[in-house]
C-alpha cells in the first residue's frame, strides 16, 4: 500500500494532522499503538484557552493564536466546546496584583480582536459570599473573565471522525516497528496484532507525543531528536463541590491552579513535575497530590477534601529542555525535520490541546514541498465537529 501521509500518534495532535492532510486531498493513514486519545490527549485540564498565564513569560503570539483558535472551536463544536466563566480572586498576600490581573485581562482581550468572549468583570463585593465558600480574609477582589472547556478525548475522537470522513484510514492497535525514509519518501514497517505490515508513504509524520524521542529512534538514517524533557501535569478528580470555575495561585509557588466542575466533579490540576522513565507509568504522586489538595483547602476552608474520596490522573507535556522551573517554559510547539527544505520525517511535539488544528495547518504547509499536488475536498476551518 503507498499513502501520501502516515501519521504515528492517535492523539489530538494526529488525528488534527490527519484531518488536515484528508482536507487537504491527501491519502492519509494513522498509526495509533493502543487507543485514540489514550494519553496525553485525555488527561489535560480540559480547557480550550487563551493561556492568560503565557502571557507573563511573553508568549504573545502563542496567546493570540490560542484565543483564534478557540473562538473557532466553540463556533465549530458546540456540543463540545462550552463557555465557562472562570474567576480570579486576588488577596493582599498574592504575587499578582489587582492591577497586573486587569492589565493581563485587557492584552488578553487586545490580542482576541476584542471577540465577545473577551470581556471581563470585577464581581462585586456583595456577591462574593455567593462563590463556593471561597475564603474572604484579605480578598482584595475577584475579576471574572470567559474561557471554555471540553471532554479532551471527545473532541480527539470528533477530530478522528472528521478525518475519517475525508479518507483517511486508522490502523489501531498498530505499533510502529521501523522506518527508512529517503529523498524519495519512506517505507514503513508496523505490526498489527501478530501481522507484520509495510507501507510506503510520501512524508512520516510523529505524533507520538511523549513517546515521539522513540519513534524517532526507529528511523533510518539515524536522526538526532530535539532536546526535551517530559513534564508531568497531575489532576485530581473529587466529589461534585464547587459551581463556579476558578483560577488559583497556589500558595505553595504561586503557580497556576485550576479548580473546575467537570462531568458533575470537581477537577483540580495541574502539577510541573520533571518525569523520567517509561511514559506509560505516569501516574499522580503522593507529593502532587497533598499540593493541590492544599492549594484547594487554603481558599476554600470548608471543603470537605478526604482523600478517600479522590480519584487522579496524569498526563506529560513535552517542553524544550531548559534550566529551571517548566512553568515558564515555552509552549509553543516543537517541529523537528530531518530536511527542512524537503522533509520526509517531521516531529511535532509538545503544543496545545487548544491550538492542534492550526499546528496542523503548519504541518501540511511544511510539508508541501515533499507531496504531490493535489485538490483539497474541505477546510479544516469550517469542518463541524460532532460528538462521536
């Protein structure tokens, strides 16, 4: 079999490469180890943001493409993609000021084009008793500003189906035992079940996400893969408790803390922990676990937050590798090409749940010079995306 596109990887970011490439009139097949959204792609935080927080380490272009994007995917996926209010209490104690949080909310709408969804608001003071049981000593003010949330597999699975319908086919469970690519494209070796299959492909592209260093050591001619490390994002999932959606400081680093009601629970997250080993054995520690537990008890005093009630999940980014801490680490997503005039392998690593149909968009553009011409049948702008 040839294919113009093979892509390793079933989690949001292949299935948008595949959506992308069928659009784009593509032959396109997905290599998928275990399950569509098996990792990663079902363990975020389930937000479709802007990323307010980028904005302190200047990731200006990032946030403004995060904000398009997610206008499009609330215009595109309404049965999955809902706005939220989320609230930002500030206290005489926080790290950020009233002032910085109302400068960063105004960028954040300057870089949306001043969409509707940007708009933003003090809660007055009256109403703060209404918000949770959230803790009032010292509360200086509480902004409120709109973001939207998601079920992340949902939305992959969605994708996938959206692509599917394009042409493009899933070998699943499939897993990737070697390939050799050359100017002239690649031949693919994977097995599915007992069988030993090949194809030949135009372009491989690896999605394989925290495991996209490994499929990168399968390929021929040798290829170095981009410095990175994998950083763990740990959430916990409790009792139904909170209405509204808050963004925390927590007290312990003064990072950002979600506490968000989800699917009639209370999802709490994220961690930065430095993960190393097998990336199948993510799991939320001991230690992460107490953090955000605190981080939830310290503004909310009278949440009952037993840990016999608690469930946790955990997913990995991959950051480029830097020294220090990951929350300033860059979130841009990393291609790696092993020709960049004419690739034939092209790593995309790392991105966001928020932004993979415009990380697609880039793909297919950067891979162009390697395919053959051909008609595109849709936009991935304008697809519907339905539950699937």
């Amino acid at each position: 079999m040839q294919y113009d596109v093979v892509v390793v990887g079933g989690g949001i970011q292949g299935v948008g490469v595949a959506q992308a490439a069928a659009a784009a009139g593509y032959s396109v097949l997905l290599l998928e180890k275990t399950a569509l959204a098996a990792a990663t792609s079902s363990a975020s935080s389930k937000l479709i943001h802007g990323g307010l927080r980028y904005l302190e380490s200047v990731q200006f272009g990032l946030v403004r493409e995060s904000l398009k994007e997610r206008a499009l995917l609330l215009e595109l996926a309404p049965e999955l993609v809902k706005r939220v209010d989320m609230h930002i209490p500030v206290y005489r104690s926080s790290s950020r000021s009233s002032g910085k949080i109302s400068i960063g909310l105004w960028l954040y709408r300057i870089l949306s084009g001043f969409d509707d969804d940007s708009e933003f608001s003090r809660v007055h003071r009256s109403q703060w008793s209404a918000l949770d049981g959230l803790r009032t000593d010292d509360l200086m003010a509480v902004f409120r500003y709109r973001e939207a949330q998601t079920d992340d597999a949902s939305l992959t699975r969605a994708v996938w189906a959206s692509a599917e319908s394009l042409g493009a086919e899933l070998a699943m469970p499939a897993d990737l035992m070697s390939a050799e690519c050359h100017p002239a494209g690649c031949e693919i070796v994977y097995r599915q079940g007992e069988k030993e299959l090949s194809v030949e492909a135009g372009v491989l592209v690896n999605c394989a996400g925290p495991w996209g260093t490994e499929v990168i050591g399968r390929v021929t001619p040798a290829l170095t893969g981009p410095e990175v490390d994998l950083v763990q994002g740990a959430h916990l999932l409790l009792p139904p408790s909170l209405k509204h959606h808050f963004y925390l400081e927590a007290p312990d680093d003064r990072r950002a803390v979600f506490a968000l009601p989800w699917n009639n629970r209370l999802l709490i997250g994220t961690t930065e922990t430095l993960h190393k080993g097998d990336p199948a054995k993510a799991a939320c520690t001991r230690e992460e676990q107490d953090y955000l537990l605190r981080t939830l008890q310290h503004y909310f005093p009278s949440l009952d937050v037993s840990t016999s009630n608690v469930e946790s999940f955990a997913g990995l980014r991959v950051l480029p590798k830097v020294e220090g801490s990951a929350f300033g680490r860059s979130r841009e997503v990393l291609f790696h090409a092993d020709n960049e005039e004419q690739p034939r392998l092209l790593s995309v690593m790392g991105g966001k749940l928020t932004t993979y149909r415009a990380t697609a968009e880039q793909v297919i553009e950067r891979l162009a010079p390697s395919l053959p011409r051909r008609r595109a049948v849709a936009s991935t702008r304008e697809l519907p995306l339905n539950p699937a």
